[in-house]
C-alpha cells in the first residue's frame, strides 16, 4: 500500500509540474487557400519573442505569405527587444557568426556596439561582462539607432522567423512571396541573416 500512495503522489506532483510549465504562445489562424479549401495556419512563438508587440494586421500579413507559399507553421523567434534583448540577440549571433560577418548586417550604430563585443572579447571579459558592455552602448546610442527590433511597435512590428521551422522544400517559395509582398517594407534572409527578417509598417490609426 505505501508502494502505490508513493506512486500516487509522485504521479500528482508531475501533473502538477506538467500545468505549470510555460507553454510558447500559439496563434492557430482559418484561411482559404485558392481552391476555397479551409486551411489552418499556425504562428507559433519562440521563448524570446514576446507576442504581445506582434498586431493583427501583422500576424494578417504573415498568414497572406504562408496561404500564397504553402506553409502551414512557422515559427516566430524575434520580436520587439529592449536593450537587453539586443545585446543578447547580437551576443550569440558574434558568438557564432563572428565580427566580419555581423558588421556586413548591422549599420554604425550597430558597428559600435560589435566593437565593444569584439573590445571585451580580446580583454578575455566573461560574457555577462561583455553583454553588460553592449546594454550600455546600446542604451547610449538609442537602442532603435542599433536595431529596428527596438522600434516603437506601434509604427513598425519587426519579426524574425526561424528558417528551420519551414519545410526546407518551401523556403525558397516562402521568400518569394515575401519579397511580393508589398506590406513588407524590408526582408533580409540567409545567409546575410540567420533568420527570415521581416519589417512590417504598422497602419495609421
């Protein structure tokens, strides 16, 4: 008997460890495609996009490439980012990418902050260190100067996509139909990004 309460309470605490976790945000969107089949199209939510700062009218948009593209799920793995956020974002992209690679991505202002990352890295700063060198360039500069993830969301929404997270069969479909798309106001795609980035302009209220 003190077997089964054993694996009683075990079996409550993994429920209960199970309810608790924090599940990604998932936007599930009806659409027809061109036959006037009913499709369903998801956008699903990384642990670093915050979906809070994605609007209708540009998860809309993003569900018009995917119906037109033939992709069902993506995922979004960037949104709008504070200081913080960039200088993480720009941490691990240096990290794997290195400093010619980025300073091809990023303008002046962004140059400036990669100099502190490449400054702090030769000085053998830990990483913390060096994140908190480049949140403090970042915060100086004005952190919409260094990235347009940084700007005011209710003008522009910026979102990156993981590439992975669309069949490797419809990525170049999914581009073309991006770069088609007249409400996107600027794409960057691999290998210049590691991600598929999308600025989209907000509509005035």
């Amino acid at each position: 008997m003190v077997f089964n309460r054993n694996i009683s309470l075990w079996a409550a605490q993994a429920i209960t460890e199970i309810v608790s976790m924090s599940i990604p945000p998932i936007n599930s969107l009806s659409a027809k495609d061109n036959s006037g089949s009913a499709v369903q199209l998801t956008i699903r939510y990384g642990p670093n996009a915050n979906a809070s700062t994605v609007s209708d009218y540009s998860e809309t948009v993003i569900k018009a490439i995917m119906l037109k593209a033939g992709v069902s799920s993506l995922l979004i793995t960037s949104t709008a980012r504070t200081a913080t956020d960039q200088a993480r974002a720009m941490f691990n992209n240096l990290e794997r990418k290195g400093v010619d690679h980025q300073k091809k991505l990023y303008g002046k202002y962004g140059d400036q902050v990669i100099d502190i990352y490449d400054e702090k890295k030769k000085s053998q700063a830990s990483a913390e260190q060096i994140k908190n060198a480049m949140v403090n360039k970042i915060n100086k500069i004005g952190p919409s100067r260094v990235s347009k993830h940084a700007a005011d969301t209710s003008k522009l929404n910026v979102i990156d996509i993981a590439p992975s997270s669309i069949p490797e069969n419809k990525r170049q479909k999914f581009a073309m139909e991006v770069k088609a798309e007249a409400r996107v106001s600027k794409f960057i795609e691999p290998p210049k990004d590691p991600a598929y980035h999308i600025e989209i302009p907000q509509k005035a209220k």
